[in-house]
C-alpha cells in the first residue's frame, strides 16, 4: 500500500483531498461571506433598526419602519408588479425560449445565423438594450407610432385614435412594456438551456419515438418534456431569481413612473433606501423578496438532489 | 409480413458515400442479415428502410409501395436499437405500450397486447419496473417486446446484441432466431459480428465501403466468397490466402489438414507445412505456420478437429493436404473470385 506515492517522495498537498477540497471552496465561500452573507445580515439588522443616510448608527430596534414599509400604497403596488412582473415574464420566456429551441434543434439552412440572432439580446449590455427600447417606445419619436400612422392604426377616425401612443405613459401600458423587455432579454439564455436539454437526448430515443408512430404532440408532451423536465425546472428557477431581484429595466425604463405605478420591490427598495436615504425602510422593502427566493432556492436544491439520484 | 426491395440506393453524407449502389430484395418472412466491418453503411441502409434517413438516391419498397416519402410510422416497420433507446422515464409497461397508443388503440387491447409480448419475452414479472432497474438481458427484451407488440410488417435490428456479454449473447441469439420462425415476420438485422450472421441469417448480405459485397446463404458465401474481402472477413480464424502468380488460391484452415487423415478428400494435393505454433481449444487444434510450395513464403492456419491424435510440435515441417474442390481462386488485382487455375506445387523444396 501506499509504495507508488512513497517511491516519489510521499503524497503531495495536492495529493490530499481534504486539503484540495479546502482549497476549491475557499473562494466561493469567501465570496459568499463578504459579499453576500454580511450585506443580508445588515440588511436584516438595517430593517428592524432606524438608521438613515443622515444617522447610520443603529440606535434603537423597531418594528416601527416595517409597519410604515406595510402601510405604504407604493410598497403594496410594488409588491403586486414584483409578482406580476416575474409572473408573466417567466411564463412568455419559457413558453416561447421552448418553442424557438424546437424550432432551432431542427436541421434547416442558415440554421446558425438564426441561433446567432437569438443570442444577440444576450450579448448587448442591458443599459444599451434598454435604451433602444426607450427610443422605440417614445411618445414622439417612437418608430413604433410611425409604423402605426403609416399603415392607418392610427389618425383621425382610425383604430387608436388620433394621437401618438404615450406608451410609457399608461400604467398597463408601461407595466406591458417593461415585461416585454425583459422577456426580450432574458430569452436567450433560457433558449439556450432548453436547446442544450434537447440536445441531450440520445438520438435513438428521438429515432424511437419516430419508429414507434408518435405524433409530434405525443412525443413532445410524453417523452421530450418528461426528459427535459429537469433542465426545465432549472432554467425557470434561476428565470424566478433573476427576474424577481430585477430592477435594471424599471430603472432604465420608466423609474416607476408613471406616478410609482411600475415600481418593483427591487426598484422601490433602491429608490427608498439609496437615492431617498432611508436605509431602513429600503432594507425592510428589501426583506420581503425573502421568501420567494428562498421557496425557489429549497426547490432548486430538491431539483439537484433529484438528477443526481438517477 | 412484405416483401422489401430496394434498387440502386445511395446515401451520401457529404463526401462519404455511406451506401453506395445497393440493390436487394428481402423476401416475405425472411431472416436476412446485414454484415460488415464497422462505418461499412451498414446502419445507414437499415435506417433508410426504417424512414430515419432519406436516401440520396433510388428506392425502397415495402410490400410493393415505394416508401421513400413515407415517414417512419407510415411504413408498419419497428426497430431495435443498438442501445435499444427505452423510454428510461417510463415502466417498462408503458414502453410498450407507447407503439400502441400512438396509434389510437383502446386501454383493454394494449394490455392484453401488452402482456401477452411480455409473456412472450418472459419479461411479465418487470412490467412495472423503469429501465435503469433492469440488467441488460432484460433491457434488450423489453426493446424486443415493445417492437413486435404492434405486429410490424417488417422488422429491423441493430446489432441488438452487441451490448450482452458472450454467453448471453449465444442464448438471446437462440430466442431471437426462434421467436422470428414463429411469427414469421421479414427481418433485417445488422451485426459487424460473421459468427451471429452465419448463425441467424437465412440469408447474409456482406457490405463494405457501404457496397454489397456478396449477397447468398451462409454456406454459399462460405464456400465460394466472391472475392477477398468476403473470405476474410468470414470464419474465424479465415480463409488462408496464398499468392501464386497473377492470382491468389484460398482455403480454409479446416479444409487444411495433416496427411494421413484426408480419406474422404476426392483430389488431394500434398503442401508442405511449416508449424511455428500449436494452440489447443478443447474442441480443436490451431496450427499457425507457413506455406512455401505455393508461390512464396505465406503464413496460413490450419484448425483440426481434436478427434485428430495425431502428434504435431511446433518447429518441425510436416505434408499437409488439402482438396482440390475446396480451393478457392481469385484475381491478384482486384481480388474477385475466378475461374480456377492450373496449380504448380513445389514439393518439400526447402526443407
Ligand atoms: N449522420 C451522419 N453524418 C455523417 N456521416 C455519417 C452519418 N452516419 C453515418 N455516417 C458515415 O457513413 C458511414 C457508414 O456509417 P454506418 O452506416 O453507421 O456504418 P455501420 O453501421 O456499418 O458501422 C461511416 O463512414 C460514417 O462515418
Ligand atoms: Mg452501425
């Protein structure tokens, strides 16, 4: 035993598994402590105290700033859009990141200038992407509007009436804009991992399924969906996490407005406790975006534990 | 049950011409099988029967309708796969049952269908079993019962052996061959493997460069190859092949055997033998060695029965024979068989 690493001189550190494991985490972990462990505990500490911009020090413990954060309207209507926002948002993406990966895994020509023009929302920074967006959906410069004038929706007597559309100016309006962005956003990626689903299925199984006289809806819905279901579940729950945490197109988009009726919890918590300075409503605001996450994370831990079972 | 027939088939995958000119009509109820060496287009013909692939080139048949616009499920064929592609989600009843819900049929008659192939395949006691909770013998039934439950006209397979150990191997290829006499379907059945093709097919087909090589009952092709190819690539260890002149004269190492024992040989005609080698198998004796009365120096084997006593070492030359009507001639250049030669031995020139 042991005579091959005693012949070169005895088992490296590297060797040693403890130490190597060590090693591996010891990033991820630090990561984890500093910059995501103690921000939480501060946020926590933050909600249940009175700090401000003006006064950072934690003089008291209140309960004081949640029941304020309760009893605000905005908080309330930020609360509703967070789930509404995540809500349709995640259903269009995955309805719609399925059906491009079909359509993508299929063997056609200019296949991949295709792929490379979904993917394109991926790579351009968001800030640039929602911009456009605001460009696309000015009151008066809109091309959007002009399309509309030029093909009659829109005039005297016509469809839509006769003035431009104010689409961030309507709250379904804006609040319809703001998930259209993000799904927009966010397709690729979830095209991505649907794709690499599909394409782990073993070709014989697809062969088989074509063998064994299945249409395409019961080969869809009873052998590829049961097999990708795992890759699935994955995608719509970092899809949750991503979008329920998301403030970037609020921000960029309509800061909320019109009057706070687009806010998110993740903008209203910014716009609270950052730019207004009230820390501890901000964190408290923050608080409530706590439980979703940590539904979706134990789910997410069930999913892992499950594929590594099989 | 039908007749398939397939005329001047080609498939190309880019440059690589995976079937190449193939024509070949399997008859009702047949057994025939389709072998070569590994990448020789093998599959790729199989999968163009089946509808998975389209052919570049010509046409196929089923039952005297031309099928190559019909997809897969159009065409009353099942197929085993190599890897036998269960549904590793689903029991092993509902993999069965899969064919016959696709479709249409009523939930009384798939599971009477469904157990009586499981009966059949004497998988009855797995039925509520998932794939991965089953050994590979077991695997490859449940492929085998999910295949013929919907009763196909024809039936394919793809070396749907290769994945079981040797000794199951020899067993399910005993089931597999008697349960196809009993229902009598039209088989085609792919193996790289000559003991299963000589064994199984009523006829065999030897493809290479995705070209037929030879088409004819196991003896046919054993006795008379249609070229070097076909005689080496059959029996184990094959054809002995010794150059004289513009030709090339084969035979097997069991038709090459120590003087003395070849009575029942019509025209014998004595070989020197050079033995550097004796292996012992139980059942049979190989002798690895060379030729040299036959134009050059070749090495040859030669396989006597263990009936034989008779006491053969290693470094010693002994007269062999071997029977005129066994030989086998083919061209030097392009290796296709031919007419036989007139044959000039040198007798025990060097020894
Ligand atoms: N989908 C494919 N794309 C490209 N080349 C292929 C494909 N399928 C098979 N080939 C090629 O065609 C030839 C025949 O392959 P195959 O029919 O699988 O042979 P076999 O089953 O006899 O091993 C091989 O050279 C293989 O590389
Ligand atoms: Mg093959």
């Amino acid at each position: 035993m042991g005579t091959v690493s005693e012949a070169r001189g005895g088992p490296k550190l590297l060797d040693r598994e403890g130490f190597l494991a060590v090693a591996m985490l010891m990033p991820a972990v630090l990561y984890i402590v500093f910059l995501v462990g103690i921000p939480f505990v501060m946020a926590v500490l933050f909600s249940f105290s009175d700090v401000s911009v003006g006064s950072p020090t934690i003089d008291r413990f209140t309960l004081e700033t949640f029941n304020d954060v309760i009893n605000d309207p905005v908080f309330r209507r930020s609360l509703q859009n967070s789930f509404v926002f995540t809500l349709f948002a995640q259903g269009l993406v995955l309805i719609l990141a399925t059906v491009l990966a079909i359509l993508l895994n299929r063997n056609f020509r200019g296949k991949w200038i295709v792929r490379l023009l979904i993917l394109l929302p991926w790579a351009t920074p968001i800030a640039i992407g929602a911009i456009n967006w605001l460009w696309l959906l000015d009151s008066v410069y809109s091309p959007l509007t002009w399309i509309l004038r030029e093909v009659g929706l829109i005039g005297a007597g016509a469809l839509l009436g006769p003035r431009n559309v104010i689409w961030l100016g309507q709250e379904t309006l804006a609040m319809a804009s703001i998930i259209a962005i993000h799904v927009w956003r966010m397709l690729p990626l979830s095209t991505v991992i649907i794709l690499a689903g599909l394409s782990s299925i073993p070709q014989d199984i697809q062969d088989a399924v074509q063998v064994d006289g299945a249409s395409f809806l019961r080969g869809w819905f009873q052998v590829t969906l049961p097999l990708i279901r795992p890759i699935l579940m994955v995608a719509m729950l970092f899809g949750i996490i991503f979008s329920f945490t998301d403030m970037t197109v609020v921000h960029v988009l309509t800061r909320g407005n019109p009057n706070n009726t687009t806010q998110v919890l993740a903008s209203w918590a910014f716009y609270t406790g950052i730019e207004g300075g009230s820390l501890a409503k901000g964190a408290a605001t923050a608080i409530f975006l706590m439980p979703v996450l940590l539904g979706v994370a134990i789910l997410m831990l069930r999913v892992a534990r499950r594929t590594e079972v099989r | 049950m039908a007749v398939v027939e397939i005329r001047q088939l080609y498939k190309a995958f880019g440059e690589v011409n995976a079937v190449n000119d193939v024509n070949l009509t399997i008859q009702e109820g047949e057994f025939l099988v389709l072998l070569g060496p590994s990448g020789s287009g093998k599959t790729s013909l199989l999968r163009m029967i089946a509808g998975l692939e389209k052919p570049t080139g010509g046409e196929i048949r089923i039952g005297g309708v031309v099928v190559n616009e019909l997809p897969p499920r159009a065409r009353k064929i099942a197929m085993v796969f190599q890897s036998y592609a269960l549904y590793p989600h689903m029991t092993v009843y509902n993999n069965i049952a899969f064919p016959l819900r696709s479709v249409g049929m009523d939930r009384i008659n798939i599971q009477t269908r469904v157990e009586r192939a499981a009966k059949m395949f004497n998988i009855y006691h797995l039925l509520q079993r998932k794939p991965r909770q089953l050994s590979g013998g077991e695997r490859q039934r449940v492929a085998l019962a999910r295949a013929v439950v919907r009763e196909p006209d024809v039936f394919l397979l793809d070396e749907p052996l290769s994945n079981l150990d040797a000794k199951l191997r020899a067993l399910a290829r005993d089931e597999l061959k008697q349960f196809q006499r009993q229902i009598g379907v039209t088989t085609v059945y792919v193996t790289h493997d000559q003991v299963e093709a000589m064994g199984m097919g009523d006829r065999v087909v030897v493809m290479n460069y995705g070209r037929v090589q030879q088409i004819g009952t196991p003896q046919a092709l054993y006795r008379a190859p249609a070229n070097t190819f076909v005689a080496t690539f059959l029996g184990s260890p094959p054809m002995n092949l010794v150059e004289q002149d513009n030709c090339i004269i084969g035979f097997h190492p069991e038709h090459f055997l120590p003087k003395g024992i070849d009575q029942h040989m019509q025209s014998p005609i004595t070989i020197p033998f050079e033995v550097t080698r004796v292996e012992y198998l139980g059942s049979e004796r190989f002798l690895y060695g060379y030729v040299q009365g036959v134009g050059e120096r070749t090495r040859v084997v030669s396989n006597i029965p263990s009936l034989v006593q008779l006491a053969i070492e290693a470094g010693r030359t002994y007269d062999f024979v071997a029977d005129l009507h066994d030989l086998s001639y083919f061209d030097k250049m392009s290796g296709d068989r031919i007419a036989p030669v007139r044959l000039q031995i040198a007798q025990a020139a060097g020894v």
